[in-house]
C-alpha cells in the first residue's frame, strides 16, 4: 500500500484508523476464547502468567503490517502466532510482564497447489492438517515432509525446521523451502529476490520470533507412491525386554533405505493394568508395497515379529491422517482437534548406539515415572545425513543418528504435582547426559525448552542487556544451532538491529 500508517499511542485505535478492524482487548468477552483458541499448554493458562494487551487477527497481508506498525507505535511487544503449539508458550507470553500483543495468523491459512510445478505457497496461520489436505485433493501422488500432528502451524514449524516421516527420504521442511514473504521491523514485505542471502538462510529454521513475521512460504512438494505402507503398533514387556528392542531400533531405524521410516515411542503408565510394563509403539512408513515393507523390515529387525495383519496400503494423504490420530482426511482440516494438554518437553540428539547394558538402565528408568512418561526416538539417516549442516540454520545433520524427545503428561486434576513431574523429567534428562552428544549437548528449536536458558528483556524493544546479550544466548543457541548460531546473529543484526522480534530465547543482535 501507499499510504503511511496512521500512528496512535493506544493499539486500538491505531488498528482502527488503518482499517484493522478483527482484534480483541482483554475487557471483551471474545478475549479468552480467542487467546485459548490455540493455547496448546496449559501450564500457560494461568492468571499468573501476563495476558496480552490485545489479540489482532489480520485478514490480509496489508492487515499484518499494518499490525506489527500499530504494535510498534504503541509500544507493544510483538508476539506472532501460527498454531499456537510452542512447547513454553512463545507464541502468546512475554518476560518480565512486557505488555505485549499477540498477532495471531489463524486467519491467514489459505493454502494454493500449483501440480504442474509441484509447489505451493501456503499463509504461515495454515495449519500442516489444511495444508496435507490441500495438497492431497490435488493430487495422490504429491505430499509435503511436515510433521505429525495435524493442528500445528505452518509459521511455527516451518521457522524451527520442520521433521516428519518423510524426512528420511526428503529432509526438512525448511529443505523444501523455495521462497518466502517476511514482514520485517519496518513493516515492508520482503521475498527470496529482496532480502538479504543471510536474513532468508536465518528463516529457514533459525527459530521463530526473531526476523520479522514470515506471512507465507513457497514450498516444494515431494513425489510419492500412490499407495504406501504404514504400520501403528505397540509392544509391550517388562523394562529388560523392551530396553533389547530400543537397543536393536538405533541400529536399524537410521540405516534403512530413504523411502523407509520407523520412529518409536516408549512410555509408562503407573497407573495402568500392565504391571511394571513399558509399551514401546512404533509408527512405520515404508515408500512402496506391503511385501516390500515386509521383507525388508522383517530381515532389518526382526524382533519386531511385524506381521502383514499389522501393514496397510494408504495414499499419502490417509497416512497423514492416520499418524494425526484422525478418523478421516476432513477432519484434517479442523483446527481445534486435540488442543491442550499439560506437559513439559525436553530433547537430544544421539550419535553412537547406546549400549544394551545402558539401554536396560535407561528403561528401567522410565519404570520409575510418577506419571505418563515417556521418550520419543526419531531416525536420522539417509537424506538427513547428505543435507549439509550449515545449508540451512538446522546443524544436526550427517553424524546424529536420531533425536530423542523426553515428554511427561498430566491431567488437569493432577496440577498439583506438576511441580515434582517436571522434577523427574528433568533428572530423567540429567540421568542421559553420558549418553547423547556433548560439548555442546544438543537440542532441537522446535521442541523449545526454558530450561537451556533465557534472554531477560525488560523492554518492548527487547533492549540489549548490559553485559553481552549475544554471549550468554550461545549458551543455549549453540545447542540448538551449534556452528551456525555466529550467522544467526549476523542475519539478526542485519533485519532487526533493534531487536523488536524477541522471545525469552530469541537471537539478539550484536552491537
Ligand atoms: P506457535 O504459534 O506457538 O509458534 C512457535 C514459535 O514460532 C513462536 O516463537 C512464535 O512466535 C513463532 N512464530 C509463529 N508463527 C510465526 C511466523 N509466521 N513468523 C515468524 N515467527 C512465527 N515438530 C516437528 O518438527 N515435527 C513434529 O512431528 C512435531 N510434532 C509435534 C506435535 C505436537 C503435538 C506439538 C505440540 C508439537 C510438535 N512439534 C513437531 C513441534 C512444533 O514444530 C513446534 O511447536 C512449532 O514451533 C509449532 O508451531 P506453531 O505455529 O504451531 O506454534
């Protein structure tokens, strides 16, 4: 547009007189429904935890800038938000009671497929849920390598990296980004062609919150079978037995060929009827036909006795329902299908096999959970190991052989224990150290964990702190980026010198 903005120190009116009109301030009675409509945690949705000054919901592309200069002008810090799905609530929560807005994109999800290029070009408020559908009623044999549940944001998941079953074959979601339209401090829209080289490698996994809001992506889509094969089973045994399982999976889950993957998830319920138990479940899914699943994974792996009972034949599409936890392919495109859950998250990355010995430690471990507990093991491997690790902000490439996930989950009526569950957790994850990667111990951006450390901005500009800001954020961005958190900081300085996009572990500027 060529008008100006019209300023205003107070938000809504600013908003008004720039024709922003869909927005909510705490005194209306659309307000918490709005701020919950994507509160994924709710350890976050206490009185204690600041609420924003207000909640604006853009329309268009012109309404987001408008936005972010509305914000600026009246001295809110900025939140963005896609799916709302940040493990520690980045997306709608400031430090040090900043007043803040919240920029919520739910709005902006449109989603177009051109088959013929097979591209894309999605609003960063789409959910991975519409965008899978978009892309499977246009065509069977197109897919996009997102992640598995289906109400995350495109924005969230895409600026973090971006893993899912088609990793292995395809890599990240941001290795399949071609273009991008960032909103950066200024309020302008910048592209691929006019942004700097730096500024668009930093979007492209560096986190979210830090450059700017990316309004929409160009995406890649992927080739696949019409018909694929995926499994969804559970094993279950006493700790020793399953802890040989696990063992086995890291020789076999990272080294199969591209087009297989074979994630797994071990978790404990005390509560539950299977004594001291674990359940170990896998979700499996293989590029081709049964018999070649079959036949391939039964000679890989087999103690995990999988049978052709387990295996069915789906499109693409319907796999990405299935692994969402849906009934159908519509219910793909709900944004309100399994949104909130109290739980804390923690991650690492594993580069040599753990020992059997240390596997059955491991395991029994987990038999120790005061509640659900659990770990989940993502394969690395194949294409994951040929990307290079500086092509995009992403580092955990050839040399890490899977990730590891640590989740303990609540129910509401346990809250009062929260404290002592996170507690557990958090030993859980000090008991792994001899066990994962090292100086520096890694950790995945997507699955954002406080406890790494914080930025401790006290002003809605973020304002540097006074002893080096960018020092002590290495301490916990080199372990989610390890050599690549130097160029982060460069592309940061470059696009928003005043760090007016900043989270408690946002990258800040040099000075
Ligand atoms: P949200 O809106 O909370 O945003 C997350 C962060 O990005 C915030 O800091 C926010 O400010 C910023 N941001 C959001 N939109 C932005 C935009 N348009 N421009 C700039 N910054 C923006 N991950 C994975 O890789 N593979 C997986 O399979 C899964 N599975 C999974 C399941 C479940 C149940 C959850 C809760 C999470 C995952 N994740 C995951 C992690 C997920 O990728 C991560 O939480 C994303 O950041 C969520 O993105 P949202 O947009 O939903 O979050």
């Amino acid at each position: 547009g060529a008008h100006p903005p019209v300023p205003a120190h107070d938000i809504a009116s600013c908003l008004v007189s720039n024709g922003v009109t869909n927005f909510s301030l705490p005194a209306s009675k659309s307000f918490k429904p709005i701020l919950d409509s994507s509160l994924r945690y709710l350890r976050f949705d206490v009185p204690s935890v600041g609420k924003p000054a207000a909640i604006v919901l853009p329309a268009s592309q012109r309404e987001l800038q408008r936005a972010v200069l509305c914000a600026r002008s009246s001295s809110l810090a900025i939140r963005v938000r896609s799916g709302g799905h940040s493990y520690e609530g980045l997306s709608y929560t400031s430090e040090n009671h900043v007043p803040f807005v919240v920029i919520d994109l739910a709005n902006l999800n449109q989603v177009r497929v051109d088959p013929a290029s097979a591209t894309i070009w999605a609003e960063s408020g789409a959910t991975l849920g519409q965008l899978y559908h978009a892309v499977g009623q246009s065509n069977r044999t197109l897919a996009f390598p997102g992640g598995t549940c289906s109400t995350i944001g495109l924005g969230g998941f895409v600026s973090g990296g971006g893993f899912g079953l088609l990793s292995r074959k395809f890599g990240l979601a941001v290795d399949n980004v071609l273009d991008a339209t960032l909103i950066d401090p200024s309020g302008r829209a910048l592209t691929r062609a006019t942004m700097d080289a730096d500024v668009f490698w930093a979007i492209r996994g560096g986190g979210g919150g830090s450059w700017g809001v990316v309004y929409a992506w160009k995406l890649r889509l992927v080739p696949v079978p019409g018909t694929i094969t995926v499994f969804d089973i559970d094993r279950r045994g006493p700790a020793d037995l399953i802890a040989g399982l696990i063992h086995k999976w890291q020789y076999v889950g990272p080294h199969l060929p591209d087009e297989f993957y074979i994630s797994t998830r071990i978790y404990f319920k005390p509560k539950s009827t299977n004594g001291g138990n674990l359940t170990m479940s896998f979700t499996g899914q293989v590029l081709g036909p049964k018999h070649l699943a079959l036949s391939v994974l039964n000679k890989a792996y087999p103690e995990l006795r999988l049978a052709e009972s387990e295996l069915s034949e789906v499109s693409w599409v319907e796999s990405a329902a299935k692994f969402a936890g849906l009934f159908s392919v519509a219910d793909l495109t709900s944004r309100q299908i399994g949104v909130g859950e109290y739980a804390k998250r923690k991650s690492d990355y594993v580069q040599a096999p753990i020992s059997e010995q240390d596997m059955v430690k491991v395991a029994r471990y987990m038999t120790a959970a005061p509640t659900e507990g659990s770990i989940q093991l993502n394969p690395y491997g194949a294409a994951m190991a040929r990307i290079g690790s500086s092509e995009t902000p992403f580092p955990h490439r050839a040399g890490f052989l899977y990730s590891a996930q640590y989740a303990i989950d609540w129910r509401a009526s346990e809250n009062d224990r929260s404290g002592e569950y996170m507690g557990w957790l958090r030993s859980f994850y000090e008991f792994m150290a001899p066990f994962v990667s090292k100086n520096p111990r890694g950790a995945y951006v997507n699955y954002v964990d406080l406890d790494l450390g914080t930025n401790n901005w006290t002003t809605v500009t973020g304002g540097p702190l006074s002893f080096s800001s960018v020092s002590h954020a290495a301490s916990w961005g080199q372990r989610y980026f390890l050599h690549n958190f130097d160029r982060l900081v460069r592309a940061k300085s470059k696009i928003d010198p005043l760090n007016v996009f900043n989270n408690a572990q946002s990258i800040p500027p040099s000075h």
